[in-house]
C-alpha cells in the first residue's frame, strides 16, 4: 500500500516537476508568512518581523531544496540530468561520439552475428526430448578409428546391450524419387526400428512403420519430410494415395514427419531397413548407430556396456571381425565434429576484434578525460562527490555502449540475414542460426560489460592523481603524462591482439593458397558435370539372368546417351565414372582387394573372404566404375600399358586400370601389368580381372589428402553397382547453359525418369572449398576490421603526443634540429608501440596459433613466412598512422610552435 | 550565558507531527507553534525538516494533505491523519512511554 504511494507520488512528481515545485515553494511561502504574522501579532513592526522569520527559518532556497530532495524519483531525476548532460556533450563532440558509437558498433555487431551462429551450432540443445541421451554408436578398431556398424555386430549390441532404451541403425544417400508432383534426386535415409524413437519424434502426420513393413520382405513404406510433403505433395492431408517409387520398388506413404526434423540432415524420405536382408560380413561396416539411453544411464557407462559386446565378438571370431571396442558419443557433439574448431576459432577472432575495439574507445575517452580535467576540478570543488563523478562516466559510456550496441545489433540482424549465402553447406544445424533472445541476451551482455568496464575505466583514470593541481597548474602542462602513458599501453595491447587475428588470417589464408594451387591430378577447366541415377537398377532382381540383361540394358542405355551427348556441338570429351573425384570428397567406395596371383578365383564370397585374410594376397583401394573417355576428358595421363578399348566388353575377360600410386604401394618391385586381381566384393561379380594399364594419380579423397590408390573398372564390364552416382564429365569451352540445355533434352529423351544434377567441375569444388572460404573470409575481415582499428589507435595517440610536444618541438628546431630529426622524433613515438606490441603479439600467437593446427594445410602453426609477413605489415601500418602527425610537426614554424599553448 | 539545547530529540518528530495532528488537520507553522507551545519551549522545529517530513509522512501513507483557505484566508497546506497514521500514534506513543519510563528507572537508580 505505502509501496504504491511512494510509487504513484514519486512518479507524478516526475511527471510534472514543475507543478511540485511550485507547491513546495508555496508552503515555504506560506510557513513564512506565518511566522512573520505571528510575530506581529507578538508586538513586533512588520519588517523585523520578517527579518526574524527569515533568520529563524534560515535560507528559504535551502529549505526548499532540502523538501524537494525527498523521494526515489531524485535519483531518476539527477541521472536524467546526466544523460542530459552525456548527451549535450557528445554532441558537442560528434566525431569522437561518431567514430566510439561506430567502432563499438562494429565489435559488438560482429560478435553478436557470430555469436549467433556458435548459439545455434554449439551451445542450442537439440530440437528432441532429452537431447542429452541420444548418442551416436561406433564399431571401434583397435588403432582406435571409428567404424560404421556390419548388420551381425548391430545385432548382438542391439540384443545383449542393457543401457539403451533404443538402439537403431541407420544410413541415407542421394537417389532418385519418383511419385511426388516431379522426380528428383534427394536424400533418403534407410532407419532400423527404434530410429524415430530414439530420437523421440512421433509423425505430424500419419504414423511411423508397423511391424509387418519392418520384416524383411516385408510391405515397403515411406515416411517424408515435411519440407518433401508441401513441395511434393501438395501438403495433402490423405496420405494414401501417394506412392513413391525408389531404387524399382514402390513405397507407400504412410506419415510425414513434424516441420524442422531434419535427422539425418537433409533427409526428405524414410525407409525401413528390415526390409532388405541383412549382410551376414562383420567387417561389412555399413550402418552408422544411433541410441537413447536409459534413464539415469551415463554415455560413459553405455560405452563400457558396448566395449564388452565388441571384445566379446572378438574373442569369438577372431579374423572375422575387426572391431574390438565401440564408440559412443552424445549426437550433439557428433554432429558438430570438427566444425566446433572453426567456429571457437571465428568466435575468438571477433573476441580480440572487440577487445580492439574497447582499446580503442578507451583510448579516446582518455583523451577526452585529460582535456576535462579542469572541468572535473570545478565540479569536485562545487562538492561532485566520488559517486556522483563515477556515475558521471557510467552514464556517458552507457550512452556510447547502448548506441553502439543497438547499432550493432542491427549490423547483426543484417549479417545473420546474410548468412545463409556464405555458410558453408556442410555446417550442421545453420538453418537454426537466427537472432533470438540467447543472442539478444549475448548482445545485451556485452553491452553492459563494455560500458562498465569503459566507465570505471575512465573515472579510475580521470579521478587519479590530485584534481586540485589540475586548477592550478597551466594549460599545457597538465594534459597528463601519466594519461598518455596509459593510452601508448593500450595501443600496445591492440597493436598485439591485431597481429594474432592477422596471423591466424594469414595462416588460413596461405593454408587456402596451398590447397587451390594442388593439382588434383586432372584439369579443372571447363568441365560439366551431370550426375544422375540410373533409372534400369543393379541388383534390382536376384535371378542372375534377369540381372546381368538389366546390366546389359543399362550399359545399353548409358552407350546411347554418352553418343547423343558426344554429338553435341562444341562437347570436345564426354567420360562417364561412378563418382566426381575430389569435389565430394568421399564419394568413391573403398575396400579390400584380393590378388590373385596365378591362383584358382575364388567360387563364392566366402571362399574370397577366406582368402583374403592372406595380407600377402590382399590390397586396399578405391573403386571406380569409369569409360575410357574419362581419363581423355579429365586429362588423367596414362603411364604405362593401355586404356580400356573397344575390345573389353562383356564377354571378353575384364580389365582394370590402376593409378600410379597404387602400383607403387602394392608392387614396389614388380610390373604390376598383367597381375590378376578380383575386386568382386565392390560390385559382387566374381569375374577376375587383368591390370592392363597404369595411369596418373588424382587426389580423389580432396586436395587436402595424398593422392589415393584407385583401381578402375569398366563401365561396360561390371555396370554401374549401387553404392555409385554415376556422374558423366563434359568438357566444353562453350557456354555451360548452352550445353546444359542441350544436354537435359536429351536425358528428357532417354532416360524421362532420371533426375540429373547438371553443375560445373569448378562449381562442385567450390562447394568442397565451402568451410575453409567461409572461415578464411570472416577472419580475414576480422584481421581488416582490427588492423584499421589499431592504425586509428596509434594514430591517436601518436598525434595527442606530438600536438603536446609542439612548444619543445619549436624549441628544437629553434636550437638548429632538421626537420628530419624531427620527423623520426615523432615517427619514432609510433615505430616503439609498433615494436613492443607486434613482439607481445608474436610471443602470443605462438602460442594460440598452435589451437588453428587442425585447420590449416601444408602450413605450420608457426610459420615464419606468414610471422614475418605479418609483423612487417603491422610494423609498416604503424609507422603510416605515425608519418601524417609526423609531418605535421615536421612543417611546424619554430616562431608559431613557441608561442603555442 | 549558556545556549538552551531545543533540538527535537532524535527520531521523534515524526510522533510529535502525528500528535499535534491527532486533535485536528493543521498547516505547517501551525504544528510548528503547537509543538513549541506544548513544549513550552522545549523544543523548536527546524522549518527545513519539518517540510521535509511532511513529504516522508505523506508517502508512507500516515498523512493525507489539501489546500485550505486558513482563518485570516491565506492558502495554505492543511494536513490531517490517516487511519493508518492514526494506528501508527499508538504505536509510537506506547513505545516512547515505554523506553521513556525505562530510562527514568536507569536514572533513579545511577542517581
């Protein structure tokens, strides 16, 4: 009650001031009055009546002051008055309040934009229930590398585990889906039971698969995205008369997942695994796990619980398997990986840009604060308290802060919203990056940080010392010696945390260099790509007849169009392999060859696995389904022995072609043409082959890793298999739109079913490039945004130091310096913070940089090239914002620069 | 000649407004002159303080005040009690009697 009182009073006094002070002046009024007519009454004249009043009642201002004083809304009131008085004197000041505002702007925008794609990426709990126990499950080898799960290993840590609650498999890919209003190429995930329950999601639509569609053979049936379901399927509330056939099966839709699922990410389609039958290999690793554990069971537990099934599989089959422990790992973490690096490196980046930032308001306000020190005098002997001084600065740098900080958070509403067009594509979870209240709160937090800390800052500086002296002593002499050292401090700070943002920029820079200038092994020019999926299936049937005519008829199909596309005008080579090297990165299956030396091959799979356990008689290799145009088109050299040729076909004995690494590794001291090998476990046709030639190497796993082994089928032996995207290569120095146009009227002719994805060679790279240019363009902007900031800093201080130096400027000059002498004196100022910062600087970097190392490519963490480079940089920028105040001086008259005070 | 102490005790003008207020409503010299009348001179206000007061006592909800026409019709401020502020006499006064008797009693028996 007496709460509100105080409340509502307070407010309608600050609602009109005015009228509350002509009240209060009123009753003093009127006291007086009183008293005076009471002494009158007394017996007293009327004139020293009032006198004696007034002498009694004391200094009637004072009195009304001391009421007036009364009540909270006072301290509203004076802070008003300060913001007021914050405010006339910025603007009094617009280019040190536009160049603060501007540069906290720009610090607090920056780190607010990035702090927002950390948020989403890092810090946000997954959109399920209990993110906190959903994990993703590994097969581990005893070097330690993770492995996918082989069907029979999932089995027994499915069935003997007692710490998940769900454990499900899972795997997903591009194919071709057609039965929605157009068919289109589109991840599809295969999900074991338990997938959609581990995750805890139900269907916004529909349900999720029954028991009879998760048996093998069993009634196929398909989930799909929601994104799938509006573009699709006309967001259709009846489900059942949608049926999407995929791979020549038809599936049924029976449910739509809710808006914003996205596990595995990018998935448009759900399938059943049960349906396909299981491979009975354990060292066929082809399922990645996902499990929730149980109630109050930890990761560290379910991983021991794990372990002991793996070294159990071991124990019992020995040669057959090759894990002997497993992996678990909260999903969260999985999905981030390797980005986590990337963007604690951005994040620390935009922290030091900001650190610059404050260096550099910091050192203004300094300045300012050394020119009003007599201001502050006066005031402190008018009776400012320490308070009320304190409060002074806080509202001032409040007012910058604020100003700054809303500036920058529309910087960062603009920067997020520009976001989606550098992020890289493989960045997980990025749809989720947008400014909500987290970041708003980030923001909001930095603010109140960089005004505190700019605040305290200033009144510590601007109350040390003795205020008196700042009355009495002269102008010039007391522009602070001690402020000035203080800000060459702050300078050299920025000066230091500059260089390591730009030597971890240049690092990443010459990291990208590198990478670009590595030949893949081929020519990048002009080449299209198309990759597409077959619309005749392998392995669709499990009648071998049936399958080696659809075989048959694919190799067919893939003839006719590969003629259609050669016509082409100005298509000077067309090559067909089953997958784009490098772009991609891990497109083309790897595994175990068996040689075979002179021996009987092998009659089933069995019999080769058995064989393979001989290391003698074993390899290991990529496996790539090509034509023999492919090696012409990319530009692949042929080394040795001969391409395929018109002779290899069907029928005649099958041929590979091996890279020149391979040949080296495996047959060091032997030719490695005319060996036999049988490669048949890749596309399960058991059928020999001869080596015949060897051809240049190509950095198929991505320009970052050392060229792989290869060994290279014919299209027209073994068919394009299932785990390929058979990609064909144009090369053409036409206009890719011509020949795109070109190119899907004649796949529309030939193949209506096939989707194709018609890009450039240079385009799919790029997209490899995607993460290390994002990382390298926001440093690098980061390392420009502070290097401007530190050269504005030095030259503040550099010029606030000559201009205090003019009078012993005109001295020397008079006493017969050369303008020279004077240049370096000045200049000299500059090249010393330069020095001490860049060797500060230099010492820490060696030992941030060392955090980049799993960034960077063919570069060390400490490399002298990029430290030098960097340093001499800085030196020079230095030693710029130094030489303008030097010339300055420099042209002073000696008679003007006397007289100056 | 030695100057007479009329400073009001510590904390009490807020009960000395509130009983000067409890006959009738008054302006602000008026409780001044009550309170020095009563006290015969005891006690002389601070014109500052009391205003001041006045202020405090309005906030907390123990006086109410309006402008009145006074007898030789000058406007003036005329404060007047609250139930609450009422309540609040009691209590003070009891309190006051109380610590005012305790303090009789540790005099007495020093004296």
């Amino acid at each position: 009650m007496s709460l509100w009182r105080q409340f509502t009073r307070g407010l309608r006094v600050l609602g009109n001031r005015k009228a509350a002070d002509r009240e209060i002046a009123d009753e003093v009024g009127h006291y007086l009055e009183e008293a005076t007519a009471a002494l009158v009454a007394g017996g007293l004249a009327p004139d020293e009546a009032r006198r004696a009043a007034s002498l009694e009642m004391g200094n009637a201002p004072a009195v009304r002051e001391q009421v007036r004083g009364y009540g909270w809304e006072n301290t509203i009131d004076s802070l008003f008055a300060e913001l007021r008085y914050a405010a006339r004197r910025l603007a009094g000041n617009p280019g040190f309040a536009a160049v603060s505002i501007l540069t906290l702007a720009l610090g607090i925008g920056a780190s607010t934009a990035i702090f927002s794609v950390v948020d989403a990426v890092l810090l946000r709990p997954l959109p399920y229930p209990n993110p906190e126990k959903i994990v993703r499950v590994w097969e581990q080898a005893p070097d330690g590398h993770r492995m996918n799960l082989a069907d029979p290993n999932f089995d027994d840590f499915h069935t003997q585990n007692d710490t998940f609650a769900n454990l499900a498999a899972y795997e997903y890919g591009l194919s071709s889906v057609t039965g929605g209003s157009e068919p289109v190429r589109i991840n599809i995930a295969i999900v074991s039971s338990g997938f959609f329950q581990a995750l805890g999601v139900e269907p916004f639509r529909g349900r999720t698969f029954a028991p009879q569609e998760q048996r093998l053979r069993g009634a196929p049936a398909a989930i799909v995205s929601h994104g799938y379901w509006q573009r699709y399927l006309g967001a259709t509330t009846d489900l059942s008369k949608f049926h999407l056939r995929m791979e020549g099966a038809v599936y049924p839709v029976v449910g739509v997942m809710p808006e914003g699922f996205d596990f595995p990410p990018g998935s448009a389609v759900w399938t059943p695994r049960e349906l396909d039958p299981e491979i009975p290999s354990r060292t066929a690793h082809n399922w990645r796990g996902l499990g929730r554990l149980r109630d109050g069971v930890t990761v560290a537990q379910a991983r021991a619980n794990l372990s002991a099934i793996g070294r159990r599989i071991k124990a019992q089959y020995g040669k057959d398997a090759d894990l002997n422990d497993a992996a678990v790992v909260p999903l969260a973490d999985a999905m981030v990986g390797d980005v986590r690096t990337a963007l604690l490196t951005l994040l620390g980046a935009v922290g030091l840009l900001l650190l610059v930032a404050c260096a550099n308001v910091a050192g203004l306000l300094l300045a300012r604060t050394s020119a009003r020190r007599k201001e502050l005098a006066v005031r402190v002997a008018l009776g400012a308290g320490r308070g009320r001084l304190i409060q002074q600065f806080l509202v001032e740098s409040f007012s910058l802060s604020v100003a700054g900080g809303t500036l920058g958070i529309l910087i960062a509403v603009g920067a997020v919203r520009a976001l989606p067009t550098i992020l890289p594509a493989n960045l997980p979870r990025q749809q989720a990056v947008a400014i909500n209240t987290p970041v708003l709160l980030f923001a909001l937090a930095a603010i109140v940080a960089v005004a505190v800390s700019l605040g305290l800052f200033a009144a510590w500086r601007a109350a040390a010392g003795d205020l008196q002296q700042a009355l009495t002593a002269g102008s010039r002499s007391y522009s602070g010696g001690a402020t000035q050292r203080f800000r060459a401090f702050l300078v050299i700070g920025e000066i230091a945390a500059t260089l390591v943002i730009l030597i971890g920029a240049g690092l990443l820079g010459r990291s990208f260099l590198r990478l670009i200038s590595t030949s893949p092994g081929f020519s990048q020019q002009n080449l299209i790509t198309m990759e597409f999926s077959l619309p005749i299936p392998w392995g669709a049937s499990s009648d071998p007849t049936s399958e080696q005519s659809g075989i048959l008829r694919q190799i067919h199909l893939m003839d006719d169009i590969l003629t259609r596309l050669r016509a082409i005008p100005g298509a000077e080579s067309v090559g067909l392999a089953g997958a784009l090297p490098v772009a991609a990165g891990d497109n083309l299956a790897d595994g175990t060859f068996l040689l075979l030396n002179g021996q009987k091959p092998p009659a089933n799979f069995d019999e080769w696995g058995r064989m393979a356990h001989n290391p003698s008689q074993a390899g290991y290799a990529l496996y790539c389904v090509a034509s023999e145009a492919y090696f012409r088109t990319l530009g692949i050299p042929l080394i040795r022995g001969r391409m395929f040729g018109e002779q290899d076909d069907w029928n005649s004995p099958h041929v590979a072609v091996i890279s020149e690494s391979l040949a080296r590794e495996r047959w060091p001291h032997q030719d490695p043409i005319g060996q036999v090998i049988n490669f048949g476990n890749m596309d399960g046709n058991l059928k020999p082959q001869t080596i015949v030639g060897i051809v240049g190497d190509v950095r198929a796993r991505g320009l970052d890793s050392p060229p792989s082994p290869v060994i290279y089928v014919d299209y027209r032996q073994r068919g394009m298999h299932g785990n390929s995207s058979p990609t064909i290569l144009m090369r053409s120095a036409l206009p890719v739109g011509e020949i795109v146009s070109a190119a899907r009227g004649i796949f529309r002719d030939l193949a209506p079913d096939a989707p194709v994805k018609f890009s450039t060679f240079a385009n799919e790279m790029g997209g490899w490039l995607a993460d290390r240019r994002f990382l390298l363009l926001l440093v690098g902007l980061f390392a420009a945004a502070a290097l401007a900031l530190a050269a504005v800093g030095i030259y503040g201080v550099v010029a606030f130091s000559a201009a205090r130096r003019t009078q012993e400027i005109g001295i020397r000059m008079a006493l017969g310096a050369r303008r020279s002498n004077v240049l370096l004196l000045i200049v000299g100022e500059g090249a010393r913070l330069a020095v001490l910062g860049v060797a500060i600087g230099i010492l820490a970097s060696f030992v941030i940089t060392r955090l980049l190392s799993s960034l960077l490519f063919g570069v060390s963490a400490t490399d002298p090239v990029t430290f030098a480079g960097v340093a001499v940089l800085l030196s020079a920028v230095a030693l710029l914002a130094s030489y303008i105040p030097a010339r300055r001086a420099m042209r002073l008259d000696p008679n003007t620069a006397l007289r100056y005070e | 000649m030695d100057e007479l102490n009329t400073d009001i005790i510590q904390g009490t003008l807020d009960m000395l407004i509130l009983k000067a207020l409890s006959l009738e409503p008054m302006h602000g010299f008026g409780i001044a002159r009550r309170i020095e009348q009563v006290s015969r001179g005891v006690f002389k206000v601070n014109p500052g303080s009391l205003l001041t007061a006045f202020q405090r006592l309005e906030r907390v909800g123990w006086l109410n005040s309006e402008w009145r026409q006074t007898d030789n019709s000058r406007r003036a401020k005329f404060y007047r009690l609250t139930r609450t502020g009422r309540k609040q006499l009691e209590v003070e006064t009891t309190n006051w009697n109380r610590r005012a008797s305790a303090i009789a009693r540790l005099l007495k028996a020093v004296g």
